[in-house]
C-alpha cells in the first residue's frame, strides 16, 4: 500500500471514529504516521484475553470475531477498532 493511499483509507476511518473524530487533521496526521499495516489470514490470532495488550488495531476489510471465555461475543467488520489506545 502506497503512503497517500495508506493516508486517505485511515484519515476517513478516523473521521469516522468515536474517540478520533473530533481531532484536528494534524492530529490524525500523526496517528496516522504510526500506523503500520497487518495483514491476517483467516483463523490469525490477533490478540489474547488476558495478555497486556499495547496497540490498536483498526479493522480495514475482513471479519474478526471476539472471543471471551472461549465464546465468541461479537464480530468486527470494516471500521471498528479494538484493542488499547
């Protein structure tokens, strides 16, 4: 993914977000900057429960189920986020 596309694609799911849409562009500018780009096959564990978490992950395509107890609880699709801040 090229840097500009990898701007515009976060820009708008930032904009979009609860807890990022009211920064400035400069804010998500440098958000944005610190983003780096996973790519999961399915069945991919992203992140454990329990396990001291220190990123955020953003949901750009795909599904990811979340799982408590070994129960799945709910599903993430496209523009949600999980994860710590």
């Amino acid at each position: 993914m090229r840097e500009a596309e990898k701007y515009i694609i976060f820009q708008k799911m930032l904009q979009k977000h609860f807890l990022f849409s009211s920064l400035e562009e400069q804010d998500h500018s440098k958000l944005i900057s610190l983003v780096t780009r996973i790519d999961c096959a399915p069945g991919h564990l992203v992140c454990s429960q329990g396990e001291e978490g220190d990123s955020c992950f953003f949901v750009r395509p795909g599904v990811y189920g979340g799982v408590v107890n070994g129960n799945e609880v709910t599903q993430l699709t496209s523009g949600h986020s999980f994860g710590e801040l």
